[in-house]
C-alpha cells in the first residue's frame, strides 16, 4: 500500500469510526441460537484470530418492529441456460421451496442480485420462473451479472425500478442499485455486449475498473427517502455489494461508500443486508451495521487481505460438494420483536469455523492480480 | 625441518600453476555470465507460459480450443471459485488430499477440480496446458512461504 493511500485510509477511518460510535444498541447480536463452541472451551488460536467479537449466526435487526414477522433472503443463484448447467437451478429451486416452507411464512422476499449468470434472457427468465414457487411478495435488487449485456433492459422489463423502498411493520427498507454505474470501459475498446458482459462477471477481472457506485442521484433519493423517517427507528437497506471498501480488487465495495455513510450517519438504527461475496461477513462502521449473506451457487474464499475484524468466518467448504458452504437467509421476528437472521447453510452443522483449520486462510497466501485481462485488444489506456 | 618450511616450499611449488588458473581460467572454461538479453527471453518464456495458463484459468474458450483440452463442460471456471488463485495453496504441494483420500500433487488436484466441480476433461499430467496452468497459480502466488504437506 502506497503512503498516500495508507494516509488516506487513517483519515477516512477517523472520521467514521468515532470513538464510541455504534449502531444503537438495540441492534444486538444474539447468542441465542448458535454461540461458537471456542467460546465454550476457550481454543487459543481461535479466540487470537477472532478477538472479542461474539461468534454467531443470528442477529438481531430491530425491536422497534411493531408485530412479529419474517422475511426471507436468497441472492446470487448465478443461473446458466437449464441445458449447460443444473447444478446452480438445483440449488435456486432448493432455496425457494425452503423459503416458501418458513413457518411461520415470510411476509416477503429479498432477491439480493445476481440471478443470472450472464445477463441472458434465458437465465433471468428462467430465475423468475423458479422464484415463482415464492408465493410472497417480491423484492428485487440487481446484480452485474443480470446487467451488462443489455444494460439492465430485461432486468428493468422483468422487475421494474432497481431502487425502491417501502415501510413493512415499523422499519424502511430501501433497495439500492450498485451495479448499473460502471464507467464505460466497452465503448473505446469497441467490445462487443457478449465481451462487455464476460470482463464484468470476472472477479477478479481489471478491465472493468471499479464499477460498483451508488452515484449522486440515488444518494440524493435515498436521502430524501429518509428526511421523513424518524432517525431513531430502524432502517434496513438492500444492495448487491457492501456499503464499505472491502478488498476493491475484486469489486468487494461501492467506489463511493464514504458519501453513503454520510447520507446514513444520522439515523442511529441502519443494517445493510449485501449480497455479492459469496461469503458470511460482518461490519460496522459509525452506527451502520453491514451483513454479508450466502450465495445458493458457490461460496468464495475470503481475500487475503481486509476482511473485517467483527467478521467470524464461515467454515472452510469441500469443494467437492456443491451443496457446501453455500445457502440463503432467514428473518425472524420473535413476540418480543426481535427479530434474528439465520444463515442456512446446506449440509453444515456449523457455519462457522471451529479451529484455525477450519479457516480458508489456514494457508497464508500472498496474492498477485492477473495478466492477461490486459493484454491486446483489452489493454487499458 | 619444521612445518613452516615445508608450507613455504610447497607454496613455491604451487604458485605459478595457480596464477595461470587465476589469469587464463581454466582449460576447458567456455561459459560465459548470463547477460540482460538472456534473463529476458528467460522470463519471457515464462510469461508466456503464465499467461496462458490465466487464460485457462479465467475458461478462455479460444485458448482451450487452441491447446485441445476441455477444462469444463458446465460453464464454471477456475476463477470462479479461485479469483487471483486465491484457495489453490500450491505452496502446500504435496499433501494429503482429504477430497481423495490420497497423497496428491498440486497437478493431481488441478485434475480433480477439473473433472469434479467443473465436469471437465482430465488432461495429461505433463500436458502443455497443465504446465501452463501450473505456472499461472504458482506465479499468481509468488511470496507465499512454502508449507508442503499442510491441510
């Protein structure tokens, strides 16, 4: 890391991690359900790696909830044609049938982005058509996957507006847009939808540069959104990426977070429900808590650097196993009005790590970015 | 006669024989210092090699075509599970590979992710494409400390 970054990293950082800033602590982390077993028997090396935070999978969002309800979370199914690849339609159809069988039901659904695969009509059709067995209503988010190539036609004509909010039961929920901002990398290089389209659903591709944003015109809405809200009630938003800068070389973030956490640095009450990683992933930054959820189609690993120190990682998966270490998400509300997320993780007793081998990172590894994204004709200017 | 003047007569006899080694080398020396053009066509092959191997890697189609192998029939890339090779852990080749139960090289389990989650084609352990793709996740984790044998 240059100095200059390294500097501006220290700024940014005392600026939003005020001393004794917190989300309200309403907003607790339950034990209630899943309370990690180094915990129970004091394993050295896992406490050193996970410091003081609570190990868990549930957390709570809200009391200020005014009736118990719950809601259900599935993103980033990935879909391919049904003909090239039944693994990842397996595993979308698996979600939604458990999503539909949540007793007591779900008021709704989140689709946290990333239905497709490869932004194929197909592929979005063919997710809607699964999702259907969903029989409450439903919220979409977009993802790159479904976006770049037709920027977003299909997506919109299927699911309408990519940002929305509504008040469900005493919270605002916001949608928000992180993926249809790229700067246009395609145009100069003449590359074709199909082209445009394989660069953005590269991870850790470096053609497409650092395409997720909010932009200023929804930062804009989504401020006005909240003048009306009551800055001490509880505010949920929806995105496909976090609302942070986690691990930019592979698009882990939105380019301008630190403008997001001014819009919500008021309300005292804010989760950010992501999708996106692929992974289980906690954060918080002033009073905004941020939730990574699971993918139903393949987990990744966690980056070699950045992952946040309130994170507990989820356990290392069998890669043989296509049902490992990946799943969907399930809220909660209780009579109390506390509400608790649950990671279904398919096939796991526990989905988070039991000792330091239990971690992907239980082999360091230090990491250099691809090459060959920039050879001719992709080279960057 | 003492120890001293046998060293020093010794030393007289040897001397010129190693000044001529010193100064004219020795007889049959014919190899010259790697010059800057040599370390460049050296590394130049190598890259080659690497970016091959990312191409593979990221499921190129031309390059697959080109190379004739078929790493996957199901649309899922290397990097799809393993962006920037993170997770390969080659530094940690050999060991024993729990997903099957044996012993394993790093190009056994290039293999197996091959045949297993992408339903590809198993290729020649010694193949071009396995070298390629060796060097690509090798080069991708240069720095890494080497823990053969670790889980």
């Amino acid at each position: 890391m240059s100095d200059e970054l390294d500097r501006l990293r220290r700024e940014v950082h005392e600026v939003l991690h005020e001393p004794g800033v917190r989300p309200d602590d309403s907003l607790q982390i339950s034990r209630r359900t899943f309370v990690h077993r180094s915990l129970l028997v004091g394993a050295a090396t896992v406490a050193e790696t996970f410091s003081w935070w609570p190990l868990i999978n549930t957390i709570d969002v809200a009391h200020a909830a005014e009736a118990p309800f719950k809601f259900a979370w599935i993103s980033d199914t990935h879909l391919y044609p049904k003909s090239l690849n039944t693994r990842f339609v397996d595993k979308t159809i698996r979600a939604a049938k458990e999503a539909q069988a949540m007793d007591p039901p779900a008021d709704f659904l989140i689709f946290g982005g990333d239905l497709a695969q490869l932004g194929k009509i197909e592929e979005l059709e063919l997710g809607l058509d699964i999702l259907k067995e969903v029989k409450a209503k439903k919220y979409f988010i977009p993802g790159e996957h479904d976006w770049y190539l037709d920027m977003g036609k299909k997506w919109g004509e299927l699911f309408g507006q990519p940002h929305w909010t509504f008040d469900h039961k005493g919270v605002r929920f916001i949608g928000l847009d992180t993926v249809s901002h790229g700067p246009d990398y395609w145009t100069a290089k003449n590359m074709t939808p199909e082209e445009r389209m394989g660069h953005m659903a590269t991870l850790d591709g470096t053609v497409a540069g650092p395409w997720a944003g909010v932009g200023r015109e929804q930062l804009d809405w989504m401020e006005k959104t909240l003048s009306d809200w009551d800055k001490s009630k509880p505010v949920i938003i929806f995105t496909h990426n976090p609302l942070y800068e986690y691990y930019p070389p592979w698009n882990f973030w939105v380019r301008d977070w630190r403008d997001v956490q001014q819009v919500l640095k008021p309300y005292t009450k804010v989760t950010n429900i992501h999708g996106h990683v692929h992974q289980v992933l906690y954060n918080e930054i002033g009073t905004l808590r941020s939730i990574g959820m699971l993918a139903t189609s393949w987990p990744w690993p966690y980056p070699p650097e950045g992952v946040p120190k309130l994170t507990t990682p989820m356990i290392r998966v069998d890669p043989g196993d296509p049902f490992d270490g990946v799943g969907w998400g399930k809220w909660s509300v209780d009579a109390d009005g506390k509400p608790d997320t649950e990671y279904v993780m398919w096939g796991r007793k526990e989905v988070f790590v039991q000792s330091g081998a239990d971690h992907d990172k239980h082999v360091e590894e230090i990491l250099r970015p691809r090459v060959a994204d920039n050879m001719y004709p992709f080279a960057n200017p | 006669m003492t120890n001293k003047a046998t060293f020093l007569r010794s030393l007289a006899f040897v001397a010129p024989f190693a000044a001529v080694v010193l100064i004219g080398g020795p007889s049959g020396a014919h190899k010259d210092p790697v010059t800057p053009k040599q370390l460049k066509a050296y590394q130049s092959a190598f890259m080659e090699e690497v970016k091959k191997g990312d191409l593979l890697f990221h499921g190129d189609g031309a390059t697959e075509k080109q190379m004739g192998v078929t790493l996957s029939t199901t649309g899922m890339a290397c990097a799809m599970c393993h962006p920037m090779t993170s997770d390969t852990h080659p530094q940690s080749f050999p060991k024993f590979q729990a997903q099957m139960g044996k012993f394993a090289t790093l190009r056994d389990m290039i293999n197996w992710c091959i045949e297993k989650p992408n339903q590809g084609e198993k290729i020649d352990t010694d193949s071009e494409a396995m070298k390629a793709l060796e060097a690509y996740i090798y080069w991708s984790n240069t720095g890494s400390v080497l823990v053969p044998g670790k889980y």
